[in-house]
C-alpha cells in the first residue's frame, strides 16, 4: 500500500479509533472519577488507604500484568467475561468495549489524583456553608465544589486523554490489534515498526507526538489564563 | 426557645455546655483559644458529633437517637473565613439558601440593607472584608434560619473598622429579631453585640453576670 492510500483509509480510522477510544476513557473516568474524588478527599474511612492504593496501582504496575488479570476476567468461557457475554451479548476480550473497560481501569489515577488534591484545595467551609444553607451533597459538589476546581477538571481530562492516547501494554494484551475494533495508534505504530514499514510508522509516530504535544499546550495555556 | 446541652471531648481537654436561649436573644461566648468555643458553634449546626441533647422549639436536633444532618437544621453560620462562594457574584450568594429565589424583592431589600445594590454583579474576591462580612450574613439571614452562629466575625477585620462592622452587624441583627450566638476571643465585641455573656473556663461554659 502507498503512502497516500495508507493515509487515506487504514491511518483515518486508527486515528478515529484512538480519539474514540481517549474520548469515551476521558468522559466516563470524569462521571465515575469525580463522586470518588470528593469522597477520598472529605472521608476519614478506615478502608480510604486500601481504595487510595488500588486507585494509584496501575501509576506503577507494569501495564502487562493488568492486562492479563483483565483478560483472564474477560474470558468468555468462564465467570464474569461469560456473565456480560450472556446477559447483554457483548464479547469483552478482543474487543473496543474490552479496551474501553480497561482504559478506563488503567487511566483512573489520571483522573481521580488531579481532582482530589483540588476539592483538598477548598476550604472545607465552602461545602459546611453549602449544607448549612439546606443543600445536599449532589447539589454542593454541582453548583459549589466543581465550579471551583475547574483548573484540576482540566487538568484530569487533558492527562487521561493523553494518556489514553499513548497507552501500548494493556491495549495489546486486550486489544489484539483488530483493525477498526481494538487497533489504537500506538499498537499500529508498533505493527508498522515489526513489518518494517518505516514510512507509514513514521506518520503514526509524529501523529501520536503532535497530538499530546498540542493537548498538553493547550492544558497549559488555559491553566495559566485561569490562574 | 433553644436548649443546649452537650459534652464533647476535645484533642486536649472537654467542652461541656448547658444553657437555654430565649428567642430573639444575643448570647457572647469568650474563652482562651482551643477551649472548644468554634466547635460549640459546630456542634450546633450539626458540623461536628457530639454527646447529649440540642432542642429548638418543639424540635428535637439531636439526643441519644436523632441527629439532624446540617441540611436539616435551621442555622445560618457565618464562618471565620466567611466561605462565600467564588464562583458566584453577591447576588447569587445571596440567593443560595433561599427557598423561593424567584422572590426579587427580597433580594433587593437585602442589597439595600448591606448596601451592596451596585457591587451585586462582582464575585467576592473584589470585595472588601467589610463587604465580603455583609454578603455572607445576608446569605445566612436570607436562608430564615432560627439561630444565627457567628464565629469570629471581625477577626479578619482592622481594628478601626472594627467598630462600624459591630454597628452595622448590630443593625442587621435587631432589624430581623434573630437568636444570636457570637463567638469571639474579643470581649469588645460581646459588649457591644450580645445581651447575655458565657466564658469557657477548663472546658465548662460559665454565665458571666
């Protein structure tokens, strides 16, 4: 395949693929992240230190070994993989719903630790004036405490959308590098490397260096203007 | 009527308080730093956990069964550090704990009453510390709650406007008939404010006639 096709139909939808795959990780991780960023940041539970390490693991584990529990668990033969294949007919291993679940497992640090060090930032006075003026905790958080970490929501977005775009060992554990399916840019780069196809690595390679080079500048920029 | 008695034990010492307010009292509280006077305060609006009995009226807020969460008790506490909201302007503070903020008029009477009319479209970080005190006690009064709490309201203050808040504080206070609670380290301001003075001595709360 040429240059030229090559950008035309393989490159589009790998590229699609990941912007997809780093959009749903980003809004799923900010729905799911925040109620568990404000609960770590005002709960003094004795199980908050057990839950804090599970959340940073994967900052350390190596990619790999999440991947094969992942997998393990996904196994449509046997337990939870055979359960969600029964119950709503969706097949976990090899598959973008699979990669989905996993991101989002993998990217959890990115976007609970920025989130919870900003309600840590606001004084506790803001959420004990909010109650005392007769509002829930869902109302506070929505109309008090998120307003106001507004710098560190970005910033967990921007991190978990660029690290999900850069993420290769859990992708290719679970992935299986299927094209249109599970076939992120950083599994294909690596693909054309192997097959030493050089030309095309090398528009993978400067896709995946501008687009984090541009989210982080653009995280920057608007971080210095909200400061 | 208000009935309080409580007993709490602190990091370095206990706080135990017995006492009844009449409504439409001004009730001081003084004592050393860390003799529990802010958590008396919190205690009451159910911030913080504490042992023993807080009845309002027929209402019991809390005994050995019943604890109402903060959402649930009529209070309105001005905080130390006055926790006005930053992403919102004078007028949206104001109308927070309102339960009907469609009513305008009340939101004008109160801007009129604090005389922040042409600040009410700035956020709080350009107000003074004068302004920032009267916003966040129009908020609290707007909320109709049956105890207004006061935690040192003029800590933050300069000691020559000092005066003029206590005035100005005052005013607020009689115009709305409020039960008071006014915590402060500065006899000055329980003088001026408060019909009835307590002192913190080794965690008891004394009358002071």
């Amino acid at each position: 395949m040429d240059l030229n096709n090559f950008i035309n139909s393989d490159f589009l939808s790998t590229v699609l693929l990941t912007i997809k795959l780093a959009f749903l990780t980003t809004s799923i991780l900010l729905i799911i992240g925040t109620p568990i960023a404000y609960w770590l940041s005002s709960t003094s539970s004795r199980i908050k230190p057990i839950i804090e390490t599970a959340i940073a693991m994967p900052l350390v584990l190596p990619p790999s070994v999440l991947g094969f529990y992942l997998l393990l668990l996904f196994n449509p033969e046997a337990g939870f993989g055979k359960f969600i294949e029964t119950v709503f007919s969706v097949r976990l291993a090899f598959s973008f719903e699979g990669l989905l679940i996993a991101s989002v497992i993998f990217s959890l640090p990115f976007t609970i630790h920025p989130i919870q060090n900003g309600f840590k930032s606001l004084p506790k006075s803001l959420r004990e004036a909010s109650f005392s003026l007769g509002k829930s905790t869902f109302q506070t958080l929505i109309y008090i405490l998120i307003p106001n970490i507004r710098p560190s929501i970005l910033t967990a977005s921007i991190i978990t959308f660029a690290h999900t775009v850069g993420e290769f060992g859990v992708a290719l554990m679970i992935g299986g590098n299927i094209p249109n399916e599970t076939r992120v840019a950083s599994l294909a780069l690596y693909d054309e490397v192997e097959s030493l196809n050089y030309d095309i690595a090398h528009v993978y390679a400067l896709f995946l260096f501008l687009l984090t080079f541009i989210i982080l500048l653009i995280m920057f920029r608007i971080n210095k203007t909200e400061n | 009527m208000i009935e309080i008695d409580i007993y709490k034990k602190l990091a370095h010492s206990e706080l135990k308080a017995k006492f009844n307010i009449s409504n439409g009292e001004r009730i001081g509280i003084v004592g050393r730093s860390g003799s529990g006077k802010t958590t008396l305060l919190r205690i009451l609006a159910g911030l913080e956990k504490s042992d023993g009995e807080i009845k309002v009226d027929k209402d019991i807020w809390q005994d050995k069964n019943i604890f109402l969460k903060p959402q649930s008790r009529k209070v309105g506490f001005l905080f130390q550090d006055y926790a006005l909201f930053p992403n919102m302007t004078v007028e949206e503070n104001l109308k927070f704990g309102m339960k009907n903020q469609k009513d305008s008029a009340r939101i004008e009477e109160m801007l009129d009453l604090i005389e922040l009319k042409k600040s009410r479209k700035y956020k709080p970080n350009k107000l003074s510390g004068g302004e920032k005190q009267r916003v966040a006690l129009g908020r609290a009064i707007l909320s109709d709650p049956q105890i207004l709490l006061l935690d040192e309201p003029f800590s933050a203050i300069d000691s020559e406007l000092k005066e003029k808040l206590r005035n100005e504080l005052l005013i607020i206070i009689e115009k709305f008939n409020l039960t008071t609670i006014l915590v402060s380290h500065d006899q000055d301001d329980i003088n001026k404010i408060c019909n009835r003075v307590y002192k913190i001595i080794d965690g008891n709360l004394n009358f002071i006639p």
